[in-house]
C-alpha cells in the first residue's frame, strides 16, 4: 500500500480546523499540528497509487484553509 506525508501551509488561525478534518479522512493515519515552515503534517496511506493520488489532489488539497501542500511519496520505510 503506498504512503505519503504531506506537508501543509495553512491560512493563518486554520490550523486546528485543518487538522480535524484531515482526522475524519479514512486514509489519513495520523496528522500532526507543527511548528516551524509548515504548520499541518499528515501521513497518507491508500490501496493503490491512484487513490493516494486522488485522496491528496481531490481531498486533501481542497480542504477549506489551506494554501499550499508539499507531498512526500514513501519509498521505503521500517517499523
């Protein structure tokens, strides 16, 4: 199952609200509020490549607050 992290510029004060929508997306298994350049991290899983890209590009990308995302494709992970 391939996996992502996002990375996620917020509008100013959206933050949280951001977080608790991304908490309710089945395919998001944890998000984070954050400090520093990004203000949202979220780790991603999907059956296929083409549900991650559509849960990242059609959902998650269009979640009211944000203003940018940079995306992160797992390629291999441990644990």
């Amino acid at each position: 199952m391939p996996a992502a992290i996002v990375l996620i510029n917020s509008e100013i004060g959206k933050e949280t609200d951001i977080l608790n929508e991304l908490c309710k997306m089945p395919e998001v298994e944890k998000a984070f509020l954050v400090y520093g350049v990004y203000d949202v991290v979220a780790r991603v899983r999907a059956e296929d490549m083409e549900a991650l890209e559509n849960c990242v590009t059609t959902k998650l990308r269009k979640l009211k607050g944000i203003r940018s995302t940079l995306t992160l494709i797992v390629s291999k992970e441990c644990k």
